[in-house]
C-alpha cells in the first residue's frame, strides 16, 4: 500500500492547485501478496498448486495498478488448474483505477497568506481604516470569526466584524481606531479552506496609526460595497476600450445587463480584458447573488448616512458652481445641482474627510479635474448626489460617488475612486481606479 502523503499637521489650506494523490487501499479482508504494482497478474505463480489463486492479484489490465485486490481469491483456488493464470481474479480489468482501488482527490494543500492591508509596519493609517487579509484559495467564511481574525491594542481586543469576498477577509471596526497606536493583526491557525486545511501557522503583522486628529466629518462606511469599482442595480454600459481596476457589480438585474465588455465566464463570475478585477451579476452562481444582495444594502446604507449628516460646515458654497477653488476638509451642502466649470483641489491630510451633499445634479466640465493635495486620499471623499452625475470628456474626478440615479462618465473620463449607483452606470473609454488601500 502506497503511503499517504503529508501534506496599511494640518492641512495646507488654499494559487498552488490542488493535488491529487493516489492510494492504493487494501480492505481487511483483501491480500496483495504478489503483483502488487499492477504487473498483469503476476500471472498465476500459485499455477497449479492451486493455493487460492493469490497471484493474480494484479489483474491483466488494471491501468492505475489499483491494487487488484478484489482479484487476491478470483476464481482460481478451487483447483489447482484454474488459478493458471490469475485473469480470472482480475478485479475491474480495462478499467482505469479499478473497482478495489482509492483514487484520492481530496486538496491536501494548506492556504497561505498573500497579502495584508494595511502593510506590515505601515506607518500614518488613517483611524477610520478596514484590516484585510488576502489567502491563496478560496477560504470557509465560518471560520474567519473575530476569534480567528483578531486586532488588538495592547492586550484589549478591538470590536469589529469581518466580512469575506473572493478570498479577501476584511475586519471593519465598530469605532475609529485610536490616534498614534500601534495595532497588531493576526489570522490563527483556526482559519480553513474549503476543504478544512488550516493555515500551516498564525500570520501576524502591526501598523500605526496617524499621530494628528483627523479634519472633517467620519468617514461613510461601505461595508461590501467597497468591494467593486463600479456598483449598480439597473445596467452597466460600456463603449469599449475602457480599463477598470477592481470589481464590477450588478444586482438585481442580470448579467446581460453588463454591456461592452468581451466577459469570459470564470467560476462565479465573469472576467475581461478591460477589467482587473471580476464582473459579477445577480445570476452568477453562489454566493455571488447573496453578496450582491449584501453590497446593494450596503450601498443604499452608506448613501443615507451620507445624506443624513447634519451642520454642515459649508452650504451652498458658490451658488452651486465651486470654479477653482480649494477645499478644506468639512461637510458641504448644496440645495441645488452643483457644477465644476474649472479645476478644483481638495487639499487635506491623509486622514482628513470630504462629504459633499447634493441635492440635484453633479456636473464636472469636460477637460477639467479634481486634484489632492497634502496627502489627502480618494477613499475619504465622499459625493452624495440625489440626482444625476456627469463628469464630461477626458475629466478626472477623485472620491467615492454615491448617485441616486445613474451616472456617466463622458470619452475618455476617469476617476480614482468608487462609482456606486442606484440606476446605471454608463462608461466610454474610461478608466476607473479603486482607491489604493
């Protein structure tokens, strides 16, 4: 019998595959005294001895040489005459693992980690930040618990909740981590694969945070919908050649509602060479319905908390069209559509937060830009827009987009940031980035 194998101040202001692994099984009440690599019956040594025939135990034609054991007694034996040649105890003959035989399939393989954010030893992490590991395989979502996925401070665990998509375990927390500590993150050994391989050892890595308090508003938490680039529940349209970075997702409409992009279906979602990242719709297969459910919710969620914010620190800055100028961190509020005839900065830190409230439509002109400064990050700009959004052609826009309605990036547009809405998202030549984490 083979043996079994082991298997991440202030503001300036103006993927190993699965192995499968052949055994070769003997039951209590088998014997392979001969012939036991599948070399065609060994032929009958026991001949006309007539001693039960045990030498055929290969069989002539057992291809996996699967151990032939249900040939150990055949039909010699009972005449020393007719064990001559072993064939006729050949168990499953012409068949490849053969009726006695174990052919395990079975991923022996442990996950490891491939990625962690933020980065071990990172330094100046914003408070308001997410914890995310990254494995190797798909991973059992019941064992990634805030037991096995751990962030502490010191010896006090940090409350949060984990959530898990295409691979990616993300901890959010319940409350803004602390100025200037030093965290560390840990992912046990009680973490499993689909097939309950464990992580060969405890992953473990520390970060610390941003020394300065943060400007403006808490950040709007998205929960799964910040994970895809594009979020939508109408239609998503494309006039090719676009480049996105991240995901894409529909629900509930269905994937034919995904037009534009040439998708090859991979598992439970789709790809394209215009996209890094996966194309998901609500009639992928399991679990991407669900999920999609999840991040649709989440969406409309982090849309209401935007738009519920009260005291707004600007409101109605420039009658509705901000024309070069410079944006502190803060909240902003318009009861009017807002237009961006000409460019705009957002100059803040990197913890420093934007919320821009907008009661009608959001206008970018075309050829014009919204650019950071000081450090500030696309993942804390946050535009809540009731009506619909235009950013013209060959634009650049920052920030996550929270649209009631639909929004559309004109030729050769592009954002670093986040598309989420409640209609359709419509794209031409475009190039859509999810902001670094």
């Amino acid at each position: 019998m083979l043996p079994s194998m082991p298997l991440v101040r202030r503001v300036l202001l103006t993927a190993l595959p699965s192995l499968a692994l052949l055994t070769i099984a003997c039951s209590d009440n088998d014997t392979l005294d001969q012939g036991t690599g599948g070399a065609g019956g060994a032929a009958g040594s026991a001949g006309r001895s007539g001693a039960s025939g045990n030498a055929g135990s290969a069989g002539k034609s057992d291809i996996a040489g699967s151990s032939g054991n249900a040939g150990s007694l055949g039909n010699a034996g009972s005449s020393g005459d007719a064990g001559s040649s072993g064939d006729a105890g050949s168990s499953g003959s012409n068949t490849e693992a053969g009726a006695a035989g174990s052919l395990e399939t079975g991923d022996r393989i442990a996950p490891v980690v491939l990625a962690v954010s933020p980065l071990d030893g990172k330094t100046q992490v914003g408070v308001g930040s997410t914890i995310r590991v990254t494995f190797s395989e798909g991973m059992d979502a019941s064992t990634l618990t805030t037991q096995s996925f751990r962030v502490t401070l010191g010896s006090a665990t940090v409350p949060g909740h984990i959530s898990y998509f295409q691979q990616t375990a993300t901890f959010t927390p319940d409350a803004p981590l602390a100025l200037n500590s030093v965290y560390h993150a840990a992912v046990s050994i009680a973490a499993t694969d689909l097939a309950g391989n464990t992580l060969v050892k405890e992953h473990a890595w520390t970060f610390t945070t941003i020394a300065l308090p943060a400007l403006g508003p808490t950040p709007v938490q998205l929960g799964m919908a910040g994970n895809y680039a594009i979020l939508a529940k109408a239609a998503i349209s494309n006039v090719p050649t676009s480049a996105i970075t991240g995901n894409l997702g529909l629900s509930p409409a269905a994937a034919s509602y995904v037009t534009g992009f040439s998708q090859t279906k991979a598992g439970n979602h789709w790809t394209s060479p215009q996209v890094i990242g996966g194309i998901f719709a609500a009639d992928n297969d399991p679990p991407t319905a669900s999920d999609l459910t999840t991040a649709v919710a989440n969406m409309l969620t982090a849309y209401t908390d935007a738009a519920g914010r009260s005291s707004p620190d600007f409101v109605n800055l420039g009658a509705g069209a901000i024309d070069g100028l410079t944006l502190v961190p803060g909240l902003y509020n318009w009861q009017s559509t807002l237009t961006i005839p000409s460019d705009v900065t957002l100059a803040g830190a990197a913890n420093d937060v934007w919320i821009f409230q907008i009661s009608g439509d959001l206008k970018l002109a075309a050829a014009k830009a919204m650019t950071l400064s000081g450090g500030a990050r696309a993942e804390n700009v946050f535009w809540q827009v009731a009506g619909a959004v235009d950013f013209g052609t060959t634009s650049h826009s920052e920030g996550i987009v929270l649209c009631k309605t639909a929004i559309t990036l004109g030729t050769g547009a592009s954002i670093n940031g986040r598309l989420l809405a409640q209609t359709a998202v419509n794209i031409a030549s475009s190039t859509v980035t999810e902001p670094a984490r």
